[in-house]
C-alpha cells in the first residue's frame, strides 16, 4: 500500500478515453545522466532493451485499430538511436497522429569512434514529418548541466538546439521546439512560466538560441536518481518533501489518466515511471499490447506507488510539464 491512492481520496483511473500512446523504444542511450529515471546509459543496447523491427510493426499494427489515440510520444534512452524509430514516425503520421519525441540534444551532434556523425539526419527527418520535438536541456546554466550529464553536456546541447533552430524548430510554429527542465538538486522545480522567462533570455542573449516553450519536470525518486539520493542520504527528506508538497489540484491533468505506455517489448504500464518500476497496468498484466482490445484501456485501474508522490507535489509533474499553477 503506498498510501498514494488515500491521499488522493479517489480511486486512480484513466479517463474514458486515452488519447496518447507512448512508446519507451529502448534504453540506450549516449549520455548517463544522474536523474535518469530508466538508467539508461550507452551500455543498454541489449536486444531485450531495445525495440526489435517485429515489435514495432506490432505496435503499429495496433495503433492503426486504435483510433482514440491521437499523439503517438516517443521516448527511450535517446529514441533515434533505435534503427526503428523512422520507421515508427513516418508510419504514425500516415495513420494521422501527431508525433512527439523526447530528444536529448547532444544526441544531434553526437560522433561515433570514427568521428563520423551518425544521427545528423535526425534534424531534418524531424522537420520533414511535422515531430514535435521535446528536448531536454535540465538548465540553462552550463555548470548545473555538466553535473547531471557530463562534461561535454552543455556545449553539446546548444550545438544540437542550434541545428534545430537553423531548420526551423523553436522559430517555425508549425516546428515546436519544447525544451525540459528537471532540478539539479532534491529540490521540486521553481514556478514554470518563470523559468521560462530566465531560460528564454539566457538563451537568446547568450547563445542566439530560440524554442517555443518551456516544461518544468519534478525528478522522481527511482533507479538512478534514487540511489545518488541514497548515496547522499538525502532519500528520506526528498520523499517527504514529495509528500508534504502534496497538491489536489494536480488529479486532473495526470498524465497516466490519458494515456497508456508500451515498452521495447511490447509489455504495457500506465507511465514511464511504472514501466522504470516493472509495476505493469493491472488489468492487462501479462499481455502485450497488440493482444489487448483499446477500449478496454479507457476507464482501467493504474498501478500507483510512492513514486506517484513526484507528479502530485508542489504544481505537480507530467511528461508534458507542470499541471497546476
Ligand atoms: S535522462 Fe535522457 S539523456 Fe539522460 S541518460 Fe536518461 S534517457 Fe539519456
Ligand atoms: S507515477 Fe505514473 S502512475 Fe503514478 S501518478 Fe505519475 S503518471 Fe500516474
């Protein structure tokens, strides 16, 4: 018993009808960033941890019969790395979805051994399929960057926006540029409008850069973040911060309440976090996504844990930024 569900006061269900689909492609990953709540690193590049080109066409087997579905958001690990994410793109266009993906931007200019780059058509194929790119730059300050992703991090990151921006993203309204925020310390993430503003000005002023908006994520307390807060004995007073900052007002818009998540191997959770957690949705547990009927996902029980405590606290949390003002 988490304790989630009695605090909320009302069973966890989704809505009627989910319109969302996220597709967690696989875990590898070029960066291994400390808050990473899948632990992805450049060493997850197992079969059983990445997309197979038979899972995808499953997938997108089921999404065609699944018309409630709108938005199709793809995450990983850094999702271009999978050899099956164009495929997964270009096909979830032509059945008329919109197409998220959850970008790390050093990932656009990122060299291989041979110092070729090996994902410098991303920025392009991007553009050309109308993706609304959702990229991840945890602060606009290079220093805090480096501490969560690494040396070259920062720098890495503004090259990557930059060829995003040349083509089109952050200045196009058609190409929307969404960049995502997620604090360096246990600590919950500032009012998101004004960050926006601190990260729009700095940007501009410093690195010529432009996006449309900015999404504030609260870190949550699992897999590689939760053993740094361990480590740091900070584990305890984090969750109860979560706890304490509990917020009503966020129920509405969670994020688990429109959607359903499907990993590499086509096994389905309400969230990214209940898949990081293995906390499968209850109703479907033990079958994969194509064996399920899609209305039957409208109204189900999601599996909740302490984890949850992360979306609900201070102005709450979701893959698409805060929830309550
Ligand atoms: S947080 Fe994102 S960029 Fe960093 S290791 Fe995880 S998947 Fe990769
Ligand atoms: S962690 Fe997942 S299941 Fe729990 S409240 Fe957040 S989105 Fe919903």
């Amino acid at each position: 018993m988490s304790g989630f569900v009695e605090r909320l006061g009302v069973p966890l269900r989704a809505r009627a009808e989910i319109t969302t689909l996220q597709v967690n492609v696989g875990l590898a990953c070029n960066l291994a960033c400390r808050h990473c709540h899948v632990d992805s690193s450049p060493k997850r590049t197992a079969a059983d941890e990445n997309l197979s080109e038979e899972t995808a066409e499953r997938i997108l087997g089921w999404l065609a019969n699944a018309p409630s579905i709108t938005t199709v958001d793809l995450t990983g690990g850094s999702p271009e790395m999978n050899p099956h994410f164009r495929r997964l793109v270009t096909e979830s266009r032509r059945l008329g979805k919109r197409v998220m993906d959850r970008c790390n931007p050093t990932i656009l200019v990122h060299r291989d051994t041979t110092g070729a780059e090996p994902y410098a058509w991303a920025p392009a194929f991007l553009a050309d399929h109308g993706v609304h790119v959702v990229a991840s730059l945890p602060c606009y300050l290079e220093e805090n960057v480096r501490k969560q992703r690494g040396l070259t991090a920062f720098p890495d990151s503004v090259a990557g926006l930059r060829r995003l921006n040349d083509i089109g993203y952050g200045r196009r309204p058609e190409l929307r540029l969404t960049l995502v925020y997620n604090p360096v310390g246990p600590s919950l993430p500032p009012p998101q409008q004004q960050l926006e503003a601190d990260y729009r000005r700095v940007l501009r002023d410093e690195y010529g850069l432009e996006f449309t908006e900015l999404w504030a994520i609260t870190n949550m307390p699992i897999a590689r973040w939760r053993d740094d807060l361990e480590r740091r004995g900070e584990l305890a007073a984090y969750e109860q911060r979560l706890l304490d900052a509990f917020n009503p007002a966020t129920f509405e818009g969670l994020m688990c309440r429109g959607q359903i998540h499907v990993d590499s191997q086509g096994r389905v959770h309400d969230c990214d976090f209940n898949y990081a957690l293995r906390l499968p949705t209850p109703s479907t547990a033990g079958r994969f996504l194509w064996e399920i009927d899609p209305a039957e996902l409208g109204g189900r029980e999601i599996a909740t844990g302490p984890h949850c405590f992360g979306c609900t606290a201070g102005a709450g949390s979701s893959c698409g930024g805060s929830l309550a003002s």
